[in-house]
C-alpha cells in the first residue's frame, strides 16, 4: 500500500493552460508546475465519442519530452468534451454559437466526459471518467446574462459548472463534479497512486 506521504513526494506536471484544472491539483494537495503545450486537437470521426477526450490527452502528452522529466514529476494532460446525443459541443468560437450551444443544453441531459493522461519517465497510464449533467429549462434571458457576464468560451460547451449556470441551472449530475470542471479527481488521485 502506498503511503500518502510517497504520493505528495511527487510534483504534477501539468500540460494545460486551464486555471481550474491547476487549481484542483493544488486542492488535491500536490505541488505542481505549469507546461504549456499546443496541440492540433482535430480527431478522426471513426473514433468512438466516448474515447475522443482521452485520444486527445494522449495525443498532448506525446507532445511533451518525457526526459526533461524530473525523478519525482508526473506529467499530466488532459481534455474535456461535452456530449448531446453523441454530438460534441467543444469550446464556443463566439457569443452566438456559445448562445446556441447552452439553448442545445437547456432542458436535457448532456454527457461530460474528460479524458487523462499520466506518464511518468517508465510509465503511462491513460483514462477517461464520464459524468452525467441535467440543466433546468433556461430562458434566453438567463443563457444571454451568463454568456455576456462571464464570457465562457475557453470552456467546452461553452459553460462552467461552477460558476452563476451551474448555480441556477444545474438539476442533478450522475457522477463526479469535478470531472464537469475539468478533472475528475477521484479517478485521477487513484490513477496516480497506481502510476508510482
């Protein structure tokens, strides 16, 4: 069994310029760094949806050389997709297709799944966690105040959980939270102490 003490020996590296992933590693207790990294994230459509974010974490941490990994350092990428009915609804490229995505999210359940990467200098280990999210019926008004105030189009599906949508929209989710914000961490802190 390994202790918790080895698994805080271990600095993340974390290949990704999203704030709420660095955020969570450091709520997780690691101590991390920061790589920036920038990947075509175009996939093949013959790849099942399901293992689209994880084909693309993969694909991001082969980017990245492994030897000027450090003893102690875990690379880690990873990529959030949101799915209606099989269609991906990826970061919104403006204010009307982000209109038009969180209208397509109103009312139904849509599935965020968010794919991982892990490599140490011997090791790799990749993983993907869905969840289920349910959105109450959102009027214009409501999808055009969040949308203008907090501008989320460096996010898939153009929302964030945690922000005022995720407050007033949000019905149920079946599986993790934190996986909707990016990282599934459960999994994630599993998948590490099995990596080292």
């Amino acid at each position: 069994m390994v202790k918790l003490s080895d698994v805080f020996d271990y600095r993340i590296v974390l290949a990704s310029k999203s704030p709420r992933r660095l955020q969570l590693i450091k709520q997780m207790g690691f101590s991390v760094v920061t790589k920036k990294i920038d990947v075509n994230e175009d996939y093949s459509q013959e790849i099942d949806y399901r293992m689209v974010a994880e084909h693309l974490a993969h694909r991001k941490a082969d980017n990245c050389n492994v030897s000027e990994l450090c003893d102690k350092d875990i690379l880690l990428t990873a990529d959030t997709m949101v799915f209606v009915d099989g269609l991906s609804y990826g970061k919104p490229k403006d204010r009307a297709q982000a209109i038009d995505f969180i209208q397509n999210l109103s009312c139904k359940k849509h599935n965020v799944i968010t794919g991982c990467c892990l490599k140490t200098k011997s090791k790799t280990v990749s993983f993907s966690v869905s969840t289920d999210v349910y959105f109450k019926k959102l009027s214009i008004e409501e999808i055009e105040y969040y949308i203008d105030k907090y501008q989320p189009f460096d996010k898939a599906g153009a929302y964030g959980i945690q922000e005022w949508i995720g407050c007033i929209g949000v019905e149920k989710i079946d599986g993790c939270f934190y996986n909707v914000m990016g990282l599934p961490t459960q999994e994630l802190f599993k998948q590490i102490k099995q990596i080292i």
